[in-house]
C-alpha cells in the first residue's frame, strides 16, 4: 500500500479495518485450534495432575504465541502490498 504525503483515502483507511479485522479473527482461530489440541485432551479425559498441567500450560503459551505472530505476519505481508501477478515479466504481451 502506498503512503501518500496527505491523508489516507477512504478506500485506504478501509482496507487497513479489513486487513486487522482479518488478521485478528485468523489468528483467534489459529490460537483456538491449536490450544483445543493440546489442551483438549486434558479437559476432556482423567489425566494426573501434572499431565494435565503441563498441557494446559503449554497450550496457553503456544496459543498465544501463535496469536501474535499471526497477527505480525498478516499485517506486515499487507504493508509490504500486493506481489506482481507476473514475476519476472517486462511486457504484458508476453
């Protein structure tokens, strides 16, 4: 996306809503997924209580972890804008 000197557009200040809207709700889901998965046995089944500690621990710490770097990721690939449809190519006819 480019910076202007002046005020962002409409347009531009929209997609920025629209890109962190996304980039939170993908990485809330990452987080879930990833957290049912490590914590989910221990809530679901009789484990010791360090078993079940440990998973819960770890899966609080993995998930939030995979939260942030989720968020950074989608918002630093957005900044960066968009990729050539054509890499490498000089001619639209070509």
């Amino acid at each position: 996306m480019g910076h202007s000197r002046g005020r962002r557009t409409q347009s531009e200040r929209d997609a920025i809503t629209v890109e962190i809207g996304y980039a939170l709700a993908s990485a809330v889901f990452a987080a879930a997924v990833l957290f049912g998965v490590l914590a989910g046995p221990a809530l679901l089944f009789d484990l010791p209580t360090t078993v079940e500690k440990v998973l819960l621990a770890t899966g609080t710490v993995l998930a939030a972890t995979l939260f942030f770097l989720r968020v950074i990721s989608v918002l630093v690939r957005f900044r960066q804008g968009p990729q050539p449809s054509q890499p490498g190519r000089t001619r639209p006819d070509s």
